[in-house]
C-alpha cells in the first residue's frame, strides 16, 4: 500500500488498534518488547483511568465522538446500579465526566494551552508511519501545531509534582522520540493537567530525554528482530539480567 492509503486507514480507530495496525510497532509495545516479550501482541486491560483518559482527549479533539461513551449516574463501580446498568462493560461514572469537564475548562481557559491547541494550523489525531532501526512504526499525535512546529500530546495524571520521573517510567520518553522521527523538524511538547488539583503544566523535552526514548527504541526493535521477526528465539528464553 502506499504511505497515503496507509494513514488513511489509520486514521479509523477500528484499524489503528486492530488487525491492520497491529501489524506495526508502536510506543504502546515498548513495555512488553523491553520486559516481557511474552505479553507482546495482547490487548492491552481497559482500566478506568485508561477511560477517562480516553474521554478526556476526546472531549479536546474530537468532541464529536463522546456519543460512543455509556456514563451510568453512580457513586462507584460497585454499586448494584452500575452493574445493572453496565451489563459487564466498564462505563464511566458521572462524577468522572463532571471532572474531566472541570479539567477541560482549565486546560483551555490557559491563554497559552488554548493558543497551543486551538490556534493557527492545527490538525488533531494525526497518523503516520516511518521506518525506525528497520522495522515500521506507527503513531497518531493529538495535536500537530504547524505554526509552531510541535507535536502536542495531552495527558493526564494524579500528580503533577512527578510527572518528570512518571515520564520516564511510563515510557513517554521513547514515544517523543518516535513521534519525532514520525514527524521530522517538529518538537514533542506534553501539555499535562492534574486530576485532583487541576493544575496544568507544558513540558518539553531535552536533549538527554530524546536520547533515553532513543535507546529504549533501539533496545526494542533488537528484541522484536530476535524474538519476533527472525523467529530464532522462543521469547519464553527472555531473561532480565541486572547487577545491584
């Protein structure tokens, strides 16, 4: 296929997370590829927070969509209403969707994050595929600000304070660095609003964070050639080695 049909089917969420683009890499396996090959390729557990968060960049970039979340009026997912009303799928509670509004309205009532993600030559939920150390790698930034040449990605957290150490620990410094060469002369930018308090902070990323993900996704593709794309090794050899 070429470049441009490619990127037209990613664009569809259906095709993105299954089948079809499942059959590129992407930051989401550079957990399982680094320290569980075993789990590489599983559908990753739909979490509530994984939802809200969801619901969150939704209600941002494609406010057009919310339609497609089921929100039950209820105190906890334990109640007897939520799991009549849930019917086994994992729904949002009201009181989250209250939330993410109230987050919503901070995010963009900050001059500078609506000029961020509002403003100029702005496009939202952008696939693209490149060639990365060899293997073919997907990504699909939130917000590609042309004006300012940013890749801009929302987040989400319980704690601002560490969001510096949860960025390494969550391995979004190897997914700057892949949304970087997804799309070259552009910066990461994350754009980051905390649950609780509200706050919001704009991160960018330094040399030495661009060179963690960088090595994170060299690491990566070694395992998918050794375990997955050469076929030589079973995956269940995988083994951690680390000096204390």
């Amino acid at each position: 296929m070429k470049q441009t049909e490619i990127i037209d089917r990613l664009r569809n969420d259906e095709d993105y997370y299954g089948k079809f683009g499942k059959q590129y890499l992407s930051n989401s396996d550079i957990n399982a590829l680094l320290n569980n090959p075993l789990a590489f390729g599983q559908d990753m557990e739909k979490t509530a927070a994984f939802l809200v968060g969801g619901y969150f960049h939704t209600a941002i970039l494609e406010p057009d969509k919310l339609k497609k979340y089921r929100i039950i009026e209820a105190s906890t997912r334990n109640t007897k209403a939520y799991k009549e009303m849930s019917e086994g799928e994992l729904c949002l509670l009201q009181h989250e969707v209250d939330q993410i509004e109230l987050m919503q309205d901070r995010l963009l009532g900050n001059d500078v994050c609506k000029g961020l993600i509002r403003d100029g030559d702005v496009e939202y939920e952008v696939p693209n595929v490149t060639n990365i150390g060899g293997n073919m790698w997907k990504g699909k930034a939130d917000i590609i600000n042309h004006d300012d040449k940013m890749i801009i990605d929302l987040k989400t957290t319980g704690n601002i304070s560490s969001f510096r150490s949860s960025a390494y620990k969550y391995n979004y410094d190897s997914q700057a660095y892949i949304y970087t060469q997804l799309f070259e002369g552009y910066e990461f930018v994350f754009i980051v609003i905390d649950k609780t308090t509200l706050q919001v902070g704009v991160y960018d990323c330094s040399s030495s964070f661009y060179h963690s993900g960088e090595q994170k996704v060299e690491q990566a593709n070694l395992n998918y050639d050794l375990f997955f794309k050469l076929g030589d090794t079973d995956p269940e050899q995988f083994l951690k080695t680390e000096t204390l």
